[in-house]
C-alpha cells in the first residue's frame, strides 16, 4: 500500500480545495458533500463510549492504532455539517503515524476561514474533536 501523504500536505490540499469557492454557501455545501460521504458505522460502533462529549450534535469517533503507530480513526455524526467535519478531520489524520498528528495542528482550520464561520457550539465541538484526536495519538507517541 503506498504511503499517505503528509499532514500539512493534505492540509495545503485542502486549502487548495476550499479557495476555489467563492462563497460560504458553497463551502458548507462541500463540507456536506464530504460528510455524505464517510463510511456508516455499525450499531455497535455508534455507543456510548465512542461518543464525544462537548459537541451539542452526537458525534461518535473510533480511534484505534496499528503496530506501526498509525493513528486509524473512524467517525459520523447526527448533523449534516457536523459529519463534514468529521469527514475533515479524518481526511487530515486518518492513518496517520501518532507523533504527526501531534506535531501537525489543524491549521487548515484557520487558513480556510472555518473558525469564522462556525458557531460557538459547533467550534466547541471541534476542538473536542481534535482534543479526541491528539489523545488518541499521544496514548501511543
């Protein structure tokens, strides 16, 4: 299996990705696309214990690590938008080794303009997110 690329190369893609929309209608509705698009979990994925706390949606992420240290995450959420940004997330640090996703903060965030336009609740949410994501990686870094 070739090698993913790098965190800040995905990041630099992403960037690339959302600068082609001109507006932030369009942008949610990539954000959207996105999320349509992640796996569905099980019922046995989506309990309790895979829930985040601090997001106002149910979000469920399952983070597990390999052998080699990769970070394997996987993620849905009850809320359109909300999935997109999980699909995000994922897209960043899915398969990755722990010590990147600790060394690579999600400054894609800023640079596209999201944490601007999010909501309180739904910027909260996201920081639970990658505080979720960052625990996962330093349980094995």
């Amino acid at each position: 299996m070739p090698d993913r690329p790098s965190i800040s190369a995905i990041q630099a893609e992403l960037v690339e990705d959302f600068s082609f929309f001109d507006d932030w209608m369009d942008r949610y509705r990539y954000i959207i696309q996105m999320g349509e698009a992640l796996p569905v979990l099980g019922d046995t994925e989506m309990v309790d214990s895979n829930l985040l706390k601090g997001c106002q949606s149910q979000v469920w992420l399952l983070r597990s690590q390999d052998q080699t240290g990769n970070v394997h995450l996987r993620g849905t959420s009850d809320a359109a938008i909300v999935r997109g940004l999980v699909a995000l997330m994922l897209k960043v640090y899915d398969d990755q080794p722990a010590q990147d996703i600790l060394d690579n903060p999600p400054e894609f965030i800023g640079q596209i303009g999201l944490d601007e336009h999010l909501s309180p609740t739904r910027k909260n949410g996201l920081a639970s997110m990658v505080s979720a994501i960052q625990d996962a990686a330093r349980a094995g870094a």
